[in-house]
C-alpha cells in the first residue's frame, strides 16, 4: 500500500514538473506575442487617463475616445520617427562621401591632443607607441563591407518592427476599448470567493501604473527639455535627435543616464572632429557636462520624489532597493520593470494578505 502511495506521489512530481517543462517551453516559444502583449497593456496603461477624460469631459463615445486617443499617441510615434529622417538622410550622404583618410586623421590628432592636454609629451607618446608596435591608425584596416550587409538586417529588422507596431497598436486598441477584457480574462483563473480581491487590485494597479508611465513620461520630457537647450545653446548638431536619445535612456533607473551622458559627451566630441581640442572640443564637452548636471540634479530632487510618491506611492530607498535586486537577478530588464512589478505585487499583497505586519508596514501608504 505504501509503495503504491510513493509510486503514485512520484508520478503525480513528475507530471508536475513535465507540465512547468512544457509551460516554459510554450512561453519561450510565443515570448514574442508575451511581449507584444506587455507593450501593448503599458499603452493602453498611458492611453486610459486620456479615454477617461474625452469620456467624462469632452462626453465622448467610448469608441471614439480610444480611437482618438490612440491617433493622438501614433501621431507623437510618428513626430518622434519624423525627428530621426533628417539625420538618417544625412548620416546616409555622409557615408557615401565618407573620407576614410581624412576621418582617420582628425581621429588620429584629437587622439594626440587629448593626450598632450593630460600632460603627455608628443615625443614620449611616440616612443611608448613605437616601442610597443602598437602605432596604427585608429581605423586601419576598416572594411566597409559590411555596409549591404548591414542595410539588408536593417530592412528585415525594420519589416519585423512593422508587423510588432501593427500588432500592438491592435492589442492596445482594444485593451483600451474594453477595459475589462483582461480582467475577465484573469477572473476565469479565479476562484469565485477571491473575484471581489482580485477586480479590486486590478483597478489599484491600474490607477497606479498609469500614473507611473504618465510620470515617466513626464520626466524624460523633462530631461529632452534641459538637454535640447543645453545643446542648441553649445551648437550641437542634430541637437533634438541627441537630446532625445539621452533623455529616453532615463527609462533604465541609475544606469541609464551614465549611458546617456557617455553618448552625448561622446557626439559632442566627435562632431567637431578637426577643431582645436583646447579651444573648441574640450569647453563645449564641459559645458554639455554642466547641462548633464543640471538635468540629472533636476531629475532626482524633483522628477524621481514626484513620480515615485505620487505614483507608486514607495519610498525612494525602496525603490532603489528593488531596481537592485531586480538588476542582479535580471539584468537591464529587470532594472526597467522592477518598479511597475513591485508596485503590482504590493497592491496584490494589500488585497490578499492585509492582516500580516510585514505586509502592513510595505503597504501602508497604498
């Protein structure tokens, strides 16, 4: 009888683990409609505020609120995707006149005026350089022949791009029109006595989640702002385009604006390649700098404070605790949704486990 008792408990784990088996790999397999799916939820996420308000305001239909507000959000995608054509183009004729010689020289002297300005001789530079026979040209030996190569993954990247944009846009578009439709779609997971906890966290989480995104939003708006001014005041080319590129990298917590600044210090220094180090390239590197600065200041003694105890309602020591761990267990993912899934499991813990201390002292502010 015993052993009938054990046979059968180790068939039952390893049925168990068969299916997580299986589960994982039907995960792995469609991870690319999960993330279609999550991209669309955090849309529909930014969209519902602006629903809400044509909706109750302006007393919109509910199908021509989502419709409007979904032309609203493609029109700033494709103001966004506008912003990048001009330096596409130019970067393109820039490439079919590229000098390879006369971009290996200014690479070569800004190379060497950096390391006089350290306080490097030219001569002791030279010497060290000979006598390791390591003295080549930063861009000997390029081939340019991956170029074809390169704009043929562009297109195919570009053609999977399209098919993912159609798609969620029309995930999103309905996840807006009908607000329900994925609680109906988790309630069917739900025992009958827990459907009243579960609609109540789903509406918590979404109240707070959408002013998460829209205060995140808001925040690398802000960044874009500070940037843009700092660079056109300098005369940075392509100044938007720059500045917008930093500035979204505020999506990744603590790393992403070291990234950022490294990027724009970075095309600060190499569009003026050629010009006096000392004169020209090192101020303008300090004073975009002294901008970084000034947006990053701004960002984490208002932007940061305002979004994460209006929104998320977490302590910032919190916070950063749980980027942390999420980093080291997930990586730059993980960093980026570490705050949206904390917030998620706090209401969940709330609704379900309201009586226990811990969970008391965690969700006190909810």
């Amino acid at each position: 009888m015993k052993s009938k008792i054990i046979a059968n408990g180790i068939l039952q784990a390893i049925g168990i683990v068969t299916a997580i088996v299986l589960l994982a790999y039907f995960l792995y397999q469609i991870q690319s409609v999960i993330a279609y799916l999550a991209i669309a939820a955090v849309i529909a996420l930014i969209g519902r505020p602006i629903v809400l308000f044509l909706r109750r305001k302006l007393k919109f239909p509910n199908t021509l609120a989502v419709i409007a507000s979904m032309l609203l959000m493609v029109g700033i995608l494709v103001g966004i995707v506008a912003l990048f054509v001009p330096l596409l183009s130019e970067q393109g004729k820039n490439l079919s006149l590229l000098d390879i010689d006369k971009l290996q020289e200014n690479v070569n002297t800004l190379y060497k005026e950096i390391t006089n300005y350290l306080g490097f001789s030219t001569s002791e530079v030279s010497d060290a350089i000979e006598d390791a026979e390591i003295e080549k040209n930063i861009l000997e030996g390029l081939n340019i022949g991956f170029i074809p190569d390169f704009l043929n993954s562009f297109l195919n990247i570009l053609s999977s791009l399209s098919i993912g944009l159609f798609s969620v846009l029309f995930i999103s578009f309905f996840f807006l029109k009908d607000s329900k439709l994925f609680q109906n779609g988790l309630l069917m997971f739900v025992p009958n006595k827990n459907e009243n906890r579960t609609i109540n966290s789903i509406e918590k989480i979404n109240n707070l989640l959408s002013r998460y995104f829209l205060g995140l939003l808001l925040q690398i708006f802000i960044l874009f702002i500070i940037y843009t001014i700092v660079l056109v005041i300098i005369g940075i080319e392509n100044a938007i385009v720059i500045a917008f590129l930093c500035s979204l990298f505020n999506i990744i917590p603590y790393v992403g604006p070291l990234i950022g600044g490294v990027l724009m210090i970075g095309l600060t220094m190499t569009s003026n390649l050629g010009a006096d180090f000392s004169e020209v390239i090192l101020p303008k590197s300090g004073y975009v700098l002294i901008g970084l600065l000034i947006g990053q200041l701004v960002d984490n003694f208002f932007s940061q404070p305002f979004i994460f105890s209006n929104s998320v309602k977490s302590h910032p020591l919190e916070i950063f605790l749980v980027i942390i761990i999420a980093g080291l267990l997930f990586g730059v993912v993980g960093m980026i949704v570490a705050v949206p899934g904390y917030t998620a499991i706090k209401v969940i813990l709330k609704e379900f486990l309201s009586e226990n201390k811990l969970v008391k002292s965690l969700t006190q502010n909810l």
